[in-house]
C-alpha cells in the first residue's frame, strides 16, 4: 500500500469509525448497518456478565439490550480515535449506575475495530476495570 492510499484508507476508518458511534448512540440503526461487513461481531471477554460473540446488527443491539439489564442511565462518549490501514482503537468514556448496587460509576474502555472491504467487521472492546463491571 503507497503512503497516499495509506493515509487515505486511514481517513476512511476513522471517518467510519466516528459515524459508526455517532451514529448507534443515537440508536439510528439503518445508518449503523450501511457500516458494518457481512460478518461483523463483538467479542466481550468470558469474565463480563454480557460475555460471548454477538453477531451482525442483531448481535449488536442484543448486546445493548444486555448491557442495559445490568446498569441503568448507562452511555458512553468516545473520547479519542487512533487509527492504521485496517483498525481504529477507540477510548471511551463510560458512565451509569450498577442495578446490583445502586452505586454510580464512571470507567474508561478502548474498543478495537477492525475493517474488511472498507467495513466494520470486528469490534473487541478492553476494560479498564473488569472488577468494577461485574461488582457495581
């Protein structure tokens, strides 16, 4: 890949990227799916209560639909985007209050995306604390 097609396609995903949140926090999901690869999915890591594979635009508002059985007033706001020919990692702020504890929390994620043909077909989201997600 040349420097200028580099570049460019880097400028693509983060421009994906940034649509993509904009775009699933306000829950305009038709906007989402134009987005996403035949085969994108989430990855949650096996010690989350909302662990496992979610699969295509249904997997990722399932997984919505779980994260809210566990927190409540529950949101996110990107904070950075960081970007190569094929990924862009994503630091997010995440906020809520835990339905176990009643207990307000603020954590930091960083989502992985991975591009296939120009689409989101990976997301594999990192905890700061995974302590706190399955405590609060």
């Amino acid at each position: 890949m040349t420097k200028i097609s580099n570049t460019m396609a880097r400028q693509r995903n983060l421009d994906s990227a940034e649509l993509f949140y904009s775009a699933a926090i306000k829950g305009d999901w038709s906007t989402v799916a134009t987005l996403l690869h035949p085969e994108f999915h989430i990855v949650e890591a096996q010690d989350l209560p909302f662990n496992g594979t979610y699969k295509g635009l249904e997997g990722l508002q399932t997984l919505g639909k779980q994260v809210f059985t566990h927190f409540q007033h529950f949101s996110v706001e990107p904070l950075s985007f960081t970007s190569n020919e094929d990924s862009v990692a994503v630091l997010i702020s995440a906020k809520g209050i835990g339905k176990k504890t009643a207990e307000p929390f603020e954590t930091l994620i960083c989502e992985w995306l991975e591009f296939k043909a120009e689409k989101i077909v990976l997301l594999r989201p990192f905890y700061w604390d995974t302590l706190l997600i399955n405590t609060v």
